[in-house]
C-alpha cells in the first residue's frame, strides 16, 4: 500500500480507503483498499472499493458525505458517499501527452462497501499539466460549495464547484512559496481554531525535498476567503521531521476535529523495505491543533485521544535521576511490541532512549541541547542496506522554549512515532531489526532529572 485515501467518518464508522496494488509488493496499477473501524484503532479491512477501469489506475484522493445531496446522487433521502480522485491512464502517460491524470467521481448508496462511478468522468480534464492529482475536497459553508484543493506540479490550484460534477478554477498557491526539492502531491485544507480565530491550514506533501531526504509532508498557514488562500508566511514548516510520515490528510466529517493519518513510508525506499508478505502501514490517528511559539504559530499533532482504548498494563515513575542507563522495559524486561512511553523532564537537556536486542540493533531517540535538537538514530538498527539512504540519524529542531520537556512516544515492531513539547515537533521513522527491540533503556550524558514517566504496553488493534 502507499497513501491513505478517501478518509471519512460516516454514520460512526471511520472509513480509511489506501492505495494498493494487490497482485505484488511493489506498487502497481493502483486500486483503493479499503478498511473501516469504529475507533480509528481498531481497523477491519474491506474489500477493494475502487478497481482501475479504462480511464486508468485509481490515484490518490478523498471522500465527503454529500449532506445536501448537491450531487443528486443520493436516493429515498440517503446522502451518497462520494469519492473524488485522480485517474492515471497508463496509456497516455507513455504517450507522453502530459495530460494522462484528470479528476473522476464515484458514489457509494450502502455505506461504503459497493460504488458506481459517474458515467460522466472525468470530471476535472487535465488543462496540460504532467502531475494533476490528488484532490482533496471539502464543503464551504459560507458560499455553499465544494472546494477541491489539488496538487498541480509545483504548486496547488484550488478548484470550486455546487454538485461535485463540475469544477471552475478558483486561484493557486505556492509556486514561490516553501519547499520545492519534489513534485507537490497530496495537498489538504482545513480549518483550525486558535483563541478564537480561525487559521486555515494548507499542508502539502512534497517528494522528494523533506527535511531529512525523500518524501515529507508541508504545511502553511493563512486565511482563506472561498477563493484565495493567503499564507501569513511564504516559508515551509514541517508537519513532521520523521523519514516515514507521507501522504498524510485529515478525515472528512469528524465535526470540531482535525485527525491526519500519513502513510510510514518513504519513496525513497517504500519498494525495498524488507517485509513480506506485506509492505507499508500508516501512522496513528493524530489530533491537529494550533500553538504559538513567542510570536510564531505553529500546528501540533498528539496521538488522537482514541488510542487510550489499547492502553494496557504499565508502570509509572517519578523523580527519576539519570545518567548511566536506567532500565525503562517493565518488569520481565520485554519492552517488545507495541508500547507508549510518556516522560517529563526537569530540565531540558541531553537523553537518550535506547531501544536494543541482543543482535547489537540499536533504535536511539534523543535530545541534545547544544544544537536543541530531538533525534532519531537508526544507522544501527537492524537491516538497512537494502537501500543507501536508509541507515542514517534524523534531526529535528525543538520548537518549544518550555524548560521542561515532555515527549510521548509510540513504538511498535517496525515504527517510532514521537511527538514532543505538545505536538510541536514530531517525528515518525521505521525500522527493520533482526529481532524484535525488547530492550528500553534511557542514559544522560550530563545528567538529567525526570520528574514522571509513564510506560504502557498497547494491546493489538487488528481485528
Ligand atoms: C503519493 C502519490 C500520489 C499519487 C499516488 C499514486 O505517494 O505519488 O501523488 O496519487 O501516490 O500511487
């Protein structure tokens, strides 16, 4: 699988639709997987919603509940479902025509499971513009439309329209604007509240051109009036410093929440990560907000409050004084598997958590002070060779200027996800050891005092 697709809560079901190539563990002419939960945590997968048909493979898109039926496809006073996403036709492509992607639609009467697609598709053609995909589509209240926010190349065009069949470009973002070491894909729109203000936020997936190589997602923030986004600043910020946070979006219809699930993955490796008989999954659910940091406001992320129904035994600490490594694995000294460790420090200096094997693979999660940078090193983890890139330490800054440093962290097999001070700055690898990492540990150079410590065991959420 690559990029979560088509997320939509509907009727209290989360629905989470991916792209997936069925017939081999390399990516391939593109279907949408799908999957469905009541809890974002416990997931059941589906059958395949979408099939490619003669206008190509099924790329990347979203899903809206059609509320109004502004489409006309709901029936006997059932909204549709409808999925709005890019068609890549393989045939033009090699034509190289520059016009193989364009904009299609589909609906679903029964809650997701069967769809039709509109006998009208597509409904966006491609104007001459190599990457048209990935729409991202959400109702506007104040001027009753939809508004599609699409990646086109180097920058995003937004696009409006009364009943989702027809679409009229409204303006574009970004060709001067953040970073542009990749093609723009996967863009998203949404709006966040902070102290009262709506702040619309525009993330937008770049690959490559991440901070630590490959694919990363970008956000920016500004207002937006129905037609024109206006970003209060022109540069980038990250939405997450990780190697393996791609394609993130938000769920459709969630209400006051903003939920962003990414793909753990990167285009720089995703064919070559050594697992079998699958490869790839996504991050956990994350909550969105807003934070200001002295005069700069940033948008956070934390695991979604969800994830506390797989909560299972722990332990707590507080007052703990490190410096020589302190075993942190609970009793039986198995920290192996799922598991969320959260801690406070006293002050904000150097740590190091260490997760290890007996094979001598080594997962480091850190802080150093000097450069005021979080961490994640994984040269030592295990298999990395597969690809050259992949060995390497990750950095990301501390945006926070809190003395004290809080930092929750989710570990599972073969993923960390870390989200530190709060959300502001947060970091998502993966890694491949040669047997699982039972050992926790934590060490300080300098010293340093943490005030409380939590460590939970997740219990597994497949269903
Ligand atoms: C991003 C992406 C999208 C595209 C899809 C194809 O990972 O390249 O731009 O729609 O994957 O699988």
């Amino acid at each position: 699988m690559n990029d979560p697709n088509g997320m939509v809560f509907h009727d209290g079901t989360y629905h989470l639709f991916y792209q997936y190539y069925p017939e081999a563990k390399i990516w391939g002419p593109m279907h949408w997987g799908h999957a469905t939960s009541k809890d974002m945590v416990h997931w059941k997968e589906q059958p395949i919603a979408l099939y490619p048909d003669s206008l190509g493979y099924i790329f990347s898109g979203s899903a809206v509940v059609d509320v109004n039926n502004t489409s006309g496809f709901g029936k006997n006073g059932k909204a549709p479902l409808v999925a709005i996403f890019t068609h890549h036709n393989p045939v033009l492509e090699k034509q190289k025509t520059g016009r193989h992607e364009y904009q299609s639609i589909a609906y679903s009467l029964d809650d997701g499971v069967t769809w039709t697609k509109y006998n009208g598709n597509p409904v966006l053609p491609n104007p001459g513009i190599t990457d048209f995909r990935d729409p991202k589509v959400r109702w506007y209240e104040p001027q009753k439309k939809w508004i599609m926010t699409l990646a086109t190349k180097d920058r995003i065009t937004f696009y409006s329209s009364p009943g989702l069949k027809s679409w009229s470009k409204e303006s574009e973002f970004g060709v001067d604007a953040g970073a542009h070491g990749g093609v723009w894909e996967c863009p998203d729109l949404l709006p966040l509240t902070h102290n009262g203000k709506q702040v619309w936020v525009l993330i937008v997936n770049i690959n490559p051109g991440g901070p630590n190589k490959g694919s990363a997602g970008q956000y920016f923030l500004g207002d937006f009036d129905g037609k024109t986004f206006t970003a209060y600043s022109k540069e980038t910020k990250w939405l997450d410093w990780g190697a393996d946070n791609y394609a993130a979006v938000t769920f459709s219809n969630t209400g006051n929440r903003s939920l962003l699930m990414g793909w753990m993955s990167n285009w720089q490796y995703a064919n070559q990560v050594p697992t079998d008989p699958w490869r790839s999954a996504n991050t956990i659910s994350r909550e969105l907000g807003l934070k200001t940091v002295g005069k700069e406001l940033y948008m956070t992320s934390v695991p979604a409050k969800e994830l506390d129904a797989i909560k299972a035994a722990g332990y707590s600490k507080k007052n703990l004084a490190v410096k020589a490594p302190v075993d942190l694995a609970p009793k039986g000294g198995n920290a192996s598997g799922l598991f969320r460790l959260d801690l406070k420090t006293a002050t904000a200096n150097d740590f190091e958590l260490v997760l290890s094997n007996k094979e001598g693979n080594e997962l480091l999660i850190g802080y150093d002070k000097a450069s005021n940078q979080y961490y994640i090193d994984r040269t030592k983890s295990g298999k990395v060779d597969f690809e050259a890139g992949f060995g390497q330490k990750h950095l990301a800054p501390r945006l926070s200027s809190d003395t004290k440093i809080a930092l929750t962290l989710i570990a599972d097999a073969a993923s960390v996800e870390l989200f530190a001070d709060g959300g502001l700055t947060v970091m998502t690898d993966i890694f491949f050891a040669d047997t699982p990492l039972s050992g926790l540990s934590i060490k300080s150079a300098k010293g340093i005092q943490i005030e409380d410590l939590q460590y939970h065991a997740l219990k597994p959420s497949i269903e």
